[in-house]
C-alpha cells in the first residue's frame, strides 16, 4: 500500500496518505506520482518564494501564478515518476531479476514514451530515450554509493 | 575501497578498476566520478551513434567529435556526481543519520556549487540549488519504491 508522507516543516508536522488501488503496480504508480509531485511542486513554490522575496512585494497574481506553476510542474514530474517506477517494477517482474538493467530500460522506455507523448519530433524521442536511461542508471550507481 | 565495473557490452566483457585513495570520502567521490563519468561518455556516443546511422556516413571529423563529447559529458557529470556523493557522504558523518534529507541536503550544496563554478548569476544560482535539491529528493524517493 502506498504511503506518502508529506513534511510540513522539516520535522513536523506530518500528514499521511494511504492509497490503495488493489494493484501493487498501480500501488508504486500512484506513490511515485504522489511524491515526486510533491517534491516538484515544493521546489515550483521555492523557486518563487524566492523570486518573491528579491522583489520585495507579494500580490494576488503572485499567488495564482505559483499556484498553477506547482499544479502543472507537480503534474509532470508526478506522470514522469509514476510511468518510470511503473516501468521498472514491470521490467523486474518480466527479468526476474534486480539490477541497474531494469533501471537503465526503465529510464530508456520512460524517456521515449514522455518525450513521444510530449512531441512529434522522432529524433528527439531516441534521444530523450537515450538520455532517460543514462539519468536513470546513473541514480541507480549514485544509489549503491551512498 | 571504490570498484568501478564497466560492462563493454550488456554482458561481457567486464573492466574492473579499483582505486585506492586512502580515505572513504576521496574513494566515494572517485568511485562517482568514473562510474556516472562512464555512463555520460556512454550516453554521448549512443547520441552521436545514432546521428550517424541516421545520416549513413561517417567521417574522421565525427569520430574526433564524439570522443571530445564524450570525454567533455563525462567530466561534467562525473564531477557534479563527484560532488553530490562526497556531499551526501559528508551530511550523513555530520548528521550522523541516514534520510532523504542527506540527499536534499547534497543536492543542494551540489546544485549551488556547481551552478556558482559555471555561472555568475546569483540568481540562477539560487534556482539551481533549488532544482539540485528536488532533483536529489525525488530520486531519493523513487529509491525506496523500487
């Protein structure tokens, strides 16, 4: 069962989130679309706070527009991370094995479908292939590192 | 003691490089800097391999190219993985715990140190510490899913 937790201060306080869709595929696609979303929209709203907070002065149109920004960055990187973990729990379930190849196709496939989904150019989808499964194994090596 | 493993081709045959720094801070940022190093120079040639299948000739000048874009890819990465492992190595010796927020953290730090060594911008490199730290958050997330 997906569980997100979201921090609203960096300790507390904390809220919840439990989601099951009866599906364990479905189950790490909704939790990586959960919380990479909100890990996107949080940096959507840092990056403005920010640029708020260097301009000195706050309005209504600030407002609406960082929230349609979080709305929209959270969708995406929320659809990115739920068709990659997706992706990569099939690959596991199809090879039957655990290693940085499940990643590395996981980000390939990725890559290509949201690039395919995103535009019509067909070079640019191998290479946004080949660049998603270059990120993908490169966080898989970062993750046995640390 | 760092073991960086380059795969030639998906199965055989393999390169075992071991480098010894005498000290687990060096070893860890060395061990980043050639594995995420490898997987750049590998992204970059698969990139160019593709441009010249697709065009169906090739000549000295590509080959001269793809290697100096693979070296140069691999330098970048390699150093801002470098970085962010040492980083996250650092926060979890100061912290003295292991979480995502090691992971924020070193993204961070590794967003705005990188960003401050390319550019001059003080903005940008406030934004790319942001973007650092979401970055290292999300992955770290997606870690514990899969």
């Amino acid at each position: 069962m997906p569980r997100s937790r979201f921090a609203g201060s960096l300790s507390t306080p904390c809220v919840d989130v439990a989601i099951d869709m009866g599906n364990p595929l479905l189950n790490l696609t909704v939790d990586g679309f959960l919380k990479i979303g909100a890990v996107a929209a949080t940096r959507a709203a840092a990056e403005d706070v920010f640029h708020i907070v260097k301009k000195g002065s706050i309005s209504k149109n600030n407002c609406e527009h960082t929230l349609k920004k979080m709305c929209k960055e959270g969708a995406y990187w929320g659809t990115v991370a739920g068709v990659y973990v997706g992706l990569e729990y099939g690959m596991e379930r199809v090879r039957g094995t655990r290693d940085w190849k499940n990643a590395m196709m996981g980000g390939v496939l990725t890559g290509a479908l949201v690039s395919a989904a995103s535009n019509n150019n067909k070079d640019k989808v191998v290479i946004d292939a080949i660049t998603g499964g270059a990120i993908a194994t490169a966080a898989e090596f970062i993750r046995y590192l640390t």
